[in-house]
C-alpha cells in the first residue's frame, strides 16, 4: 500500500481539506485528488466526501482511519530503528485529558511544547468525559483510572492522592472533624454519585466516606465545579491534591483529617491504544508531560 497516499489521507482527514493536506505535502490539487482516488480505488471504499463546499470523512474513512495511522507509525519506527526517517515529530497528535487538570497545569505550558516542535500540531479534547480512545482516534490521553483496559498500554505520570478538604469558614460554623465518623454530621459534597469512599489514615486503620449517611444536598459531575463549590463554602468535599494545590498553599482551603486520605484505587496515566506504536510525536509529548508532572514533583505534598 502506498504510504504516501496514506499520509495523504490522514493529513486531509484531520483538516477536511484535500489542497491543504497537498500543499502541506508539496502536491498540486490535481496530484491530492488523484492519489486520493488510487487509494480509494486500493482499498475498494469511498474514504472521503467530496462537494463544493467540504469534505467529510465517509463511514468507511472513520473505520480506515485508525489503520493508516498505524501503518505511518510502524513506517516511521522501522525507519528509526535503523537510522533513518525523519526524527523530528510532525502532524497532528490528538490528545485527551481531564479539563480541571489540563486547565491548571497542561495548557499554561503548552506554547512552550509547541515552539520545542515546530512541525507538531496539537488537536485536544479537554474533559472529564472520557473518549474512547480508539473509536476517536486519539493517539495519547490522560486518565485518573486503574489501567484494567488490556487494549491500551500506559505509563504512570504520578499518584493521584485523594483529600478531605474545606475552606476555614465552613470549619468555624460546623466544626471540624476529628474522625471519620464525625462526617455524618457534615455537609458533603459529592461528586458524579453517592458511592462510598474508602478512606485509610497513617497507621493503616481504615474508615469510610459516605455521602449518603450525611446532609449530601450537592453532586457535581466536575472536578473544577466541586473545588469551587467547596471554596464558596457548599461543604467537605475529596478532592485529587493536585486540584487543591494552590489553594491549599494559600489558607483559601485547608485539609480536613489530615491523618487521613482516600484509600489509593487511582492515578494518573499516559495511555494509548495497545496496537499503535509508539510514535515520535507519542513520544516526545509524553516525555514533556512526564519531565513536567512526574511523580507529582509539581504538587507534592
């Protein structure tokens, strides 16, 4: 199969634009559409739509799309591995993340990413959705999960640590807690359900966090709608440390049961889908997050 048509159409998939995609490859219109069609003609599928106005992906184009992928990256490893190719990362790397995390720490350094590849460009989907990384073509995401998903493959960017927090005000009204136990007696805020949350403290004794047994008149399905409630005094809510940071630093949010936190189920993970291999811009992206924000060296606590 040709390579070159396939890089083609993943070009013109990405920008819905045949020239383009051409212009970016040093093709005239003409030589796009014609090699556009041989390739169709290869595969026996109409990939794109063409009109007037737009191109789309076809069906079959959204099917294909994964696989050209992959076959430009097994392409771009074989000749790595030998010496050769262009080591540079180029195209577009599709990438998805937590909204209330890519918000605080991985868009204010994304210029700085950008100007070290100039040849790279970024499409991310920012969420606390999570895409499913295959069917939407993603090459990179960031989960707070355990990785049980035996189709994708991973590396753990750093632990995600789970506390109870307030802010003064509410403490001095409703008091604070000494134990556990003493959170029925509270506000707490919960987040997406009413599921009970494990909780262990520094000796290993262990407890629980439940929603349900306490005055949970607040369910958020956002991370960043949960801390800022919980700022404007809505209650006791568990909230990821690396969220916290900042106002923990600042008084704005003190931690509730400090001898306690959510027993770990989760962290944070660099995730791709199990077939792809592993590209120059998967990689050099991936290494500037974990260079950044490994082991949590920017929120420590």
């Amino acid at each position: 199969m040709d390579t070159d048509a396939l890089r083609l159409f993943v070009l013109a998939a990405e920008k819905l634009n045949i020239s383009a995609a051409g212009r970016d490859l040093g093709l005239a219109p003409a030589v796009s559409s014609a090699r556009l069609a041989k390739l169709e003609q290869t595969v026996g599928a109409d990939l794109l739509h063409r009109s007037t106005r737009k191109v789309s992906l076809s069906l079959e184009g959204s099917d294909f799309l994964p696989f050209a992928r992959e076959i430009l990256a097994q392409e771009d490893a074989a000749l790595a591995a030998l010496g050769k190719g262009d080591a540079a990362a180029t195209g577009t790397l599709r990438f998805t993340a937590p909204s209330t995390f890519a918000q605080l720490y991985i868009a204010p350094r994304l210029s700085e990413f950008l100007a070290q590849q100039p040849g790279l460009t970024l499409d991310l989907r920012l969420s606390d959705a999570e895409f499913d990384l295959i069917e939407g073509s993603f090459d990179l995401a960031l989960r707070n999960m355990v990785l049980q998903d035996t189709s994708l493959k991973g590396r753990k960017l750093a632990d995600d640590t789970r506390i109870l927090c307030a802010t003064p005000a509410y403490l001095a009204e409703h008091g604070t807690p000494s134990h556990p136990d003493d959170l029925q007696n509270h506000r707490l805020v919960a987040f997406k359900d009413l599921s009970p949350r494990s909780l262990v403290n520094v000796d290993g004794q262990t407890a629980t966090f439940d929603p349900r047994s306490a005055n949970s008149r607040l369910i958020v399905d956002d991370g960043l709608s949960q801390k800022i409630t919980t700022l404007n005094g809505a209650g006791i809510s568990i909230n990821s440390v690396w969220s916290v940071d900042c106002e923990l630093s600042q008084g704005s949010l003190v931690r509730v049961l400090p001898e306690w936190s959510a027993e770990a189920v989760s962290a944070l993970w660099l995730v791709y889908p199990k077939a792809n291999v592993m590209s120059v811009k998967v990689r050099v992206f991936m290494d500037f997050l974990l260079d950044h924000f490994g082991s949590g060296k920017v929120w420590q606590r």
